[in-house]
C-alpha cells in the first residue's frame, strides 16, 4: 500500500537571502511580463510563438543593457521555466477542449492579506 505524506515547512530567511529570493522573484515576473507582452504583439498579428521562441528571446533581454539585472541577479532556468509556464497558459486559454473553471476563494483567516 502506497501512502502519501506532505511536508509544510515555514521559510524564515535572513535579510541577505531575502534580497536574493526578493530579486530572483522580480527577475521571474519582469521575464513573464516581457513575454507575455510578445505573445500579445504576435497574437495581435495572429501569428503564434512556442515556448522554444519565446525562451530563446531571454536571450536577447541578457544581452539588452537596460536589463542588466537578468544577468546578475537570476537563475536562468528559473526563467526558463517561467517562459515555458507562460507558453503553457497561452495554449490552454486558445484550447477549446478545455473549458474555464472557476477557482474557489479559500481565505485563511490564520494569515490575513492586505490589499492596497
């Protein structure tokens, strides 16, 4: 008999890994902000761009001097894989055997959040 456990484990780092986690965060959502933003344009053209596209055109945000931060600060494959969750979402909301769900609002009343 197979039986699953699950782990929950509390991060508490200290102020120099959250810098770190706090920039590879920032890195991961400016990556998906740019991409999505290009899915927009090509989409706009009706034209479709795959995940293998779309992670090749990191390269071109490294290598842009603006962008400086995506050499230093983040992890590569950490990117990577936000390319490919992007691409992943994109295809699903064009896919027609999949239909929209709604998802469940389950507020934990042991960790409020604040909203602005």
């Amino acid at each position: 008999m197979k039986i699953n456990k699950a782990y929950k484990f509390r991060l508490e780092p200290n102020a120099e890994q959250q810098i770190i986690l706090n920039n590879l965060v920032g890195s991961a959502r400016f990556v998906w902000n740019q991409m999505l933003a290009i899915s927009f344009e090509m989409f706009a053209k009706n034209e479709f761009i795959n995940a293998t596209n779309l992670v090749n055109k990191i390269m071109v945000l490294k290598n842009n001097p603006d962008f400086d931060f995506l050499r230093t600060h983040a992890n590569a494959v950490s990117l990577q894989q936000k390319v490919r969750d992007l691409a992943s979402a994109w295809s699903r909301f064009f896919d027609p055997k999949v239909h929209a769900r709604l998802k469940e609002n389950k507020r934990s009343f042991e960790n409020p959040s604040f909203l602005s």
